[in-house]
C-alpha cells in the first residue's frame, strides 16, 4: 500500500512486476512483484525525503576514483562512497525487514524519474563487500542499465555471481575501477613465502602502494 493512506490520503495500492531482476531462477510472477512494489514503496520515501543533487549518469570510474582521493582519504571505502551517494541525492539504506520470509535480496536499484535510491540488503562482517556491492549497484546506475525499468534487483551477491549477464560484467568492472583503479586489478608483492603476520603485513603495504582499502 502507498503510505500516503497513513496520512489520512486516498488508499492507493502499489503494485509492479516490470523490474529487472539478475539472477534470478524460478521465482514465481507474484514474489518478482512483491519485492518490486517493496522496493518502489521504500524508494519513493527515501527520494522524497532527500534533496536532489547532481547526476552520476555516464561519468568514467577512473575519474570519479580520483575525485575522490582528491578529498584526501587513502583509498576509496564504503564511508566514501556513501557521502559520494548522498551529496547527489542519491539515498542508501541497509534493509532489515523484506516482504517475502523465505527470499531476501542482495540490493537493488530504484529508479523514479531522474532520481535513484539504493537498498542494501546483505549483511557482512567488514565493510569492504559492502563498499563492492554498492559500487556495483552505482555502476547500473552510471552504466544506464535500468533502460526505464523502476527497478533493478541483484537478488545474489554480484562478486560471486555465476555466469554474469553483459551489464552485470559491465557493473562489477565499473565497481573494480572505482575501488582499485583497474578493471582487472593486479596486486603484487616480493614475499614467497606467508604466514598469517607476513600476509596481513603485505596487505597493508600494498594497500598504501595501490590505494585500495587494505
């Protein structure tokens, strides 16, 4: 239901089933649009409730990535990418409740006019897959994927997606680029031989080398 009907407002029920999904399998017509009516409800809220900024649309990740180092931080890291998302306008939540017990998702992309909201939905220890997952995810945005669907959902995590569509390849590139610098990062060093103290030691030197989150 629109939450316009908590207002004392005319009831409206919001249901739509023409969202992109990615990996999907043998979800059935009416969990597609449960999660899509889900994700336009909470997406609306959030772009009303947020001031509109510039667009992301078409911008190069290489040129964003140095923008954002220009700010002076070490490397590009979820802290990062969320102040980059909310000065354009662009609100990211991380969800806890889903409309669907048995099926949650990973994140999606929801797309009203010109304006875009993110809704993480996958929990993790560190903050690093959470900074891929939405680089991802602003890759479909910047990429044009969504192509005039009100949403795009990411219903497995993108990093080990098997068999990845041509925008899905698109997005993880853009996230790679955005985070490392390089679609196919190549991280080196001159140790042969690790233990748990030598490879932690490595990492965080080329983290400082490379400017990528250690």
């Amino acid at each position: 239901m629109s939450p316009k009907g908590l207002l004392g407002q005319r009831v409206e029920f919001v249901w739509d089933d023409s969202a992109k999904f990615k990996h999907l399998k043998a979800e059935d017509e009416g969990d597609r649009a449960a999660l899509t009516a889900f994700g336009l409800a909470v997406g609306r809220i959030l772009i009303n409730a947020t001031k509109e900024g510039g667009s992301l649309v078409g911008f190069d990740a290489q040129i964003l990535r140095q923008e954002l180092l220009r700010t002076g931080s070490a490397f590009v890291d979820l802290e990062l990418l969320l102040s980059l998302c909310w000065s354009v306008g662009i609100p990211v939540i991380h969800l806890r409740v889903f409309p669907l017990e048995a099926k949650k998702m990973h994140a999606m992309v929801v797309s009203i006019g010109n304006r875009f909201a993110i809704l993480l939905g996958k929990d993790a220890n560190y903050p690093a897959p959470v900074a891929f997952t939405l680089a991802h995810e602003l890759g479909h945005i910047v990429s044009g994927h969504l192509d005039g669907a009100p949403l795009l959902v990411d219903l497995q995590d993108p990093a080990f997606a098997k068999e990845p569509d041509e925008q899905e390849k698109e997005a993880d590139g853009f996230a790679l680029e955005l985070l490392t610098g390089r679609v196919d990062p190549q991280i080196t060093t001159s140790l042969q031989t690790f233990n748990a103290p030598t490879l932690a030691e490595a990492v965080k030197l080329a983290a400082s080398q490379y400017q990528v989150e250690p």
